[in-house]
C-alpha cells in the first residue's frame, strides 16, 4: 500500500473512530483526529472518564460502521454557516478551530466531510481538508486496534481543557497490524527503564525531581566507555577540550537570539542583586566567548572546542520519559570556528567521526537527512534569505561530494542554520534521529565573530556545531533498548564473571580475577554459596557477557569453561587463549563475542 492511500486510510479511521464514540456515548465533545506513523488518534471530552474495558466495545461500533460501507462526501460551506452547524450540535471545539482559521489564515470558506450511510442518510460529519478512502470498506476491519488513552490540553495549554486522547493503530493488512504488535511486545521487554532498573545502571528520586535522572556506577561506567570514545576520534581530529559554567547572564542568550526563541524553556535565577541568569540549556553561546577572548588569525583556524557537559531545559511533567525526555542531560558538544573555505573538510572529518562511533556502538548504516528551513515561515529563522540559500548550497554539495543518499526535510534546520541529520535504525526497525552536524551562518554575526585574513582584513568566520551521541541520556535510551542491555564487550559495565563450582576453586577464582582486573578486563567474582545454577542464571539476568565456570578439570588444566551470555553456548578454552581473545576485542571494540 502506497504512503497516500494508508494516510488515507488513517485518516479516515479517525473519522470512524469518532463516529463510534458519539455512538456509544453521544454527549461527547470533539476536537481533532490526525493520521500519524503507526495509525490515527482522536482527543475527546467526554462526561464521564471511560477506561481501556471500553476500547471492545467502541472497535466493535468501528468494524460495524465499516462494514456498513459507508460513504464520504465534501461539502463546502462558509467559515459563518459551519460556525453555526457547529453550534447547533454543541461542539464548541470545532467552533474555536474555524475561528482561528479566520483569524489566522484569512479562511473564508471550509469544508466539511459528511459519512454518507447506506441508505444514503448521513450518520457522522466532521471539520476536515480531507483525504479519505471513497467506501469505508477500504479499511480492512481485522487490521486495527484500540492501543492506549493518554491525557492531552486542548491546544496544548495547561491551563485550557484537559482531553482525552485515544489512539489507535492501523495499518493495510491483518498481518501487518501482527507484525507491528509483536515489536510493540519485544519494544516492552526491551523498555530501558525497566532494563535501568535491572541493570543498576540509572534511578530516579522524588526528592531530586521528575526529569533528573541520577547515574550508578554501573551506569556512569557505560557512559563514560562512549563518551571516552567519542573523545578518543576527536582528539585525533584536532579537537581540544574546554570548559564552561553551568549559568549565564541572560544578556548572552539574548545576543545569540536564544532568549527571544527559548526563553520559556529556561531555567531561571535572579540573583540577590536582581540580576537576571539562566542554566545553560545548550553550550554554543558560550563558547563563542572563548573564541571572542582573543584576536584569531587565518593562521589560528580552525579552532575545535569539545566540552561533555550538563545542560537544563525546563520540560513539562507529561513531556518527560525516561532518559528519552529528561530536565537535566548531558550533551557530548563541540563547535568548530572555522573560515568558509574550511567548512567542507571540516563537516568530512565529523562525518567520518560519526560513521566511525555509530559502527562500532552496533548501528547499521545511517540515513542521512538534510534539514533545511521553511521558505514560507521565513519569520522562525535568523538571518537573510540569502545567506540560508547559499548554506543550504554548501550542504548539498558536501552531501553529494560524501556520494550518499539523502531525503530533504524543509522546515527542520535549526533555527540559525540547516543541519545534517542521522538517522540510526535500532534492533526492532524503529528510527531515531541521533547525531547532528548544523551549519551555522548566524552565531558568528551576532556575536561579530572573525578572524584575519591573509590581506590583514577583518573576514567573517563560520560555526559548525557537531554533536555526536548528542544528548547523552537520550542516546543511551536509543543505545540500551537497541542491545536489549546485552551491550558490546568493550562498553559493558561488567565483561567477566567468574564462578566457581565450589569452595575448593575459590583460590583458582581469586588469581583469574587478579589477572583480568590487571589486564584492565572489569570482572566480579560471584560467591559459591550460592547453587551453580542460580548464579548462571544472575549472570544472564545481569547480561556479563562472559561467564566462566571453574571446576576440578579448569583448575587442573588452567582452563576455563566460558559461556557466552548471547549464544548460550558453553566451551573450555585455555585460560591464556581465553585472556588474550578478550584483551583483543576490548581494545579493537569488537561488536561480536568470539568465544562460544
């Protein structure tokens, strides 16, 4: 089925679903009901709070209106005569959406899309542009579900009505509805929140607050192994490290044009003088002042700063999810000041930087997108259509010089600039957009960033903002949920356990893990008084990588019996066969376990 005709279908299936509702409880209010990814979702007011016992009965009124074969047809009417239709049938909603209409897009006229029964009387109306099936039989009946109710405000504002908004999955056939079921149950088994918990890796206090999240040693181990590397390929690219408060005046953020854009996002403190300062919610203005500290020559560029550091943005309480949507994260950020004709080579190195990282994190290859800004709504962007054009030129041309596919998504560039966007696959088909490389043509005049050229003249210079794994927590939700907290050997937290069969291989266990603690491997030893086979299991629910059994014939051999968490498969290696494989594939990354 073609992207249109499931849109269609999508969208016509909200209409059915509100239409049921209305059925099964008619004193309902309606709002809007979008198609999106994986389906459609309607908001709804309703008298009383319904539960998910009634999503039967509702799929049940859906598939009877479908299989009714039902009709639509496209009335064009007045924005005066539709707000009286509206108000006729008590529904102040659709009201209030064709006011805006008028106000903001000058409409004078919109159309309404009436279901047409079959005895050709009409049974649902509703305020819509359109894009429908021709006959409601088009939607296969076997091929959607009811999945959850979530809490949504009516124009997004708190302070206004609070709905109900339901969503339902759709897709073009039965077995594509299964399909997309099944990932949503291994979605579940995979979820790092509950794998977090698990793992020790992260927890969350009440008393700290929503949104913050807190790191164990486990877990700050994981994320110092990535961010090590993401280090390690820009030290050798020229980067130098740098360091920055975590507060500013709020006059950098109004200079950078943060504060006109962001300034409800922010954390703010008046100091005891009455001064004005924000949390840092992104790093780039301040580096800028690095740059500005001194006079720069032709001869000192590039400059490549690169600072890991906490960042705070003040995120609604619904907003937040796991690490994916948090208060406080941590970003691995760096800014290259450079001269124009310096920008290409500079956008390869990241480039190569990131295929490099998301390679050996254990992503296939990425998609590449190039964000660029909406031409139509100049007034959300910094600068002058020119200088967007002639950036978006150089992107393109580093794009198709890289020799790789790329889809255009305009209106998604930063707000100072376009920017290329990855896009990582995980182990369950879902995509998610992860590191960034953002041209900016904006910064540098704001702040009257330059350097001097080779004539002795005054040129302006270019900033490159490149985040790698970008937000840390948001990678590491992509990251953990992507292994399934089976993580590579060389970024697990914990890469050998030893257990011993009994009390007698104790001394045996002790010297094993003396010898990988120096090898630099990071092992625990678990106590024999507990059964054999309940420590095998810990170590697979703790998902070590590598669990070595020792008996009588290990120790009288020298050998161990190594089982691979991933394969579950079990065989005796020589204990130096054995340390110099793992010494190998932690020091090359290895993604793949080469024993058992």
């Amino acid at each position: 089925m073609s992207s249109d005709s499931l849109h269609n279908l999508r969208h016509s299936l909200a209409h059915v679903l509100a239409q049921a509702v209305l059925k099964v409880w008619p004193e309902t209010k309606i709002t809007i009901g979008p198609p999106i990814e994986t389906g459609c979702y309607y908001d709804f007011l309703f008298k009383e709070p319904i539960s998910e016992d009634d999503f039967a009965a509702i799929e049940k009124e859906m598939r009877k209106i479908i299989n009714q074969g039902q009709t639509f047809r496209c009335d064009r009417l007045s924005t005066a005569d539709a707000k009286k239709y509206w108000k006729k049938m008590k529904q102040h909603f659709k009201v209030e959406l064709i006011e805006d209409l008028e106000k903001n897009e000058g409409a004078t006229e919109v159309t309404h899309y009436v279901n047409i029964g079959p005895k050709g009387e009409e049974t649902f109306t509703d305020l819509c542009r359109g894009g429908h099936v021709e006959n409601l039989k088009e939607i296969p009946a076997d091929a959607f579900k009811i999945m959850s109710l979530a809490g949504a405000y009516w124009r997004g504002d708190e302070k206004r009505e609070q709905l109900t908004r339901m969503y339902v999955a759709a897709f073009g056939s039965k077995e594509e509805l299964k399909a997309h079921l099944e990932m949503l149950e291994e979605a579940k088994r995979r979820d790092h929140r509950k794998l977090g918990k698990e793992l020790d890796l992260f927890t969350f206090s009440e008393l700290v607050g929503p949104g913050l999240p807190l790191w164990t040693p486990r877990g700050t181990l994981l994320r110092n192994q990535l961010d090590d590397f993401v280090w390690e390929l820009r030290r050798a690219r020229g980067y130098q490290r740098v360091t920055i408060p975590h507060i500013t005046k709020k006059e950098l953020y109004e200079t950078s044009g943060h504060w006109q854009k962001f300034k409800e996002d922010l954390f703010r403190i008046t100091t005891r003088e009455g001064h004005e300062f924000a949390m840092k919610p992104m790093n780039c203005p301040h580096h800028t002042q690095i740059f500005a500290s001194q006079a720069r020559s032709y001869r000192d560029m590039p400059q490549r700063y690169s600072e890991t550091t906490a960042c705070y943005r003040d995120e609604q309480t619904g907003e937040l999810h796991g690490l994916s949507r948090v208060r406080g994260f941590t970003q691995d950020d760096a800014h290259v000041f450079c001269r124009q004709n310096q920008v290409k080579e500079e956008f390869m190195r990241v480039w190569d930087i990131i295929d490099t990282f998301y390679k050996v994190a254990g992503f296939g290859e990425l998609k590449v997108r190039l964000s660029l800004h909406d031409p139509n709504a100049f007034e959300k962007y910094l600068g002058t259509p020119e200088l967007w054009k002639e950036a978006e030129k150089n992107i393109r041309s580093i794009a198709h010089e890289r020799g790789i596919a790329y889809t255009e998504a305009p209106g998604e560039a930063a707000f100072y600039g376009p920017k290329v966007d990855f896009i990582a696959q995980d182990a369950i088909g879902r995509e998610w957009q992860v590191a960034t490389i953002q041209l900016d043509i904006n910064m540098p005049e704001r702040f009257d960033l330059s350097c001097t050229n080779e004539k002795g003249e005054k040129e302006r210079i270019v900033m490159i903002h490149c985040a790698i794994m970008g937000s840390l927590e948001r990678f590491l939700s992509i990251f953990i949920e992507h292994h399934g907290g089976l993580f590579p050997l060389w970024v697990a937290p914990t890469q050998v356990a030893i257990i011993p069969v009994a009390g007698a291989h104790d001394d045996y266990a002790k010297k094993l893990e003396q010898e990988c603690s120096g090898a630099g491997i990071r092992v625990v030893s678990m106590d024999p008084s507990e059964s054999l086979g309940k420590r095998i299991r810990e170590g697979e629910k703790q998902k070590i990588p590598y669990l070595l059994v020792l008996g009588d014939k290990e120790v009288d051999a020298k050998s161990v019996t190594v089982r691979n968490v991933k394969t579950k498969n079990q065989v005796t290696v020589p204990l130096e066969e054995f340390m110099t494989t793992v010494r190998k594939d932690i020091g090359e990354r290895t993604l793949e376990l080469s024993i058992g």
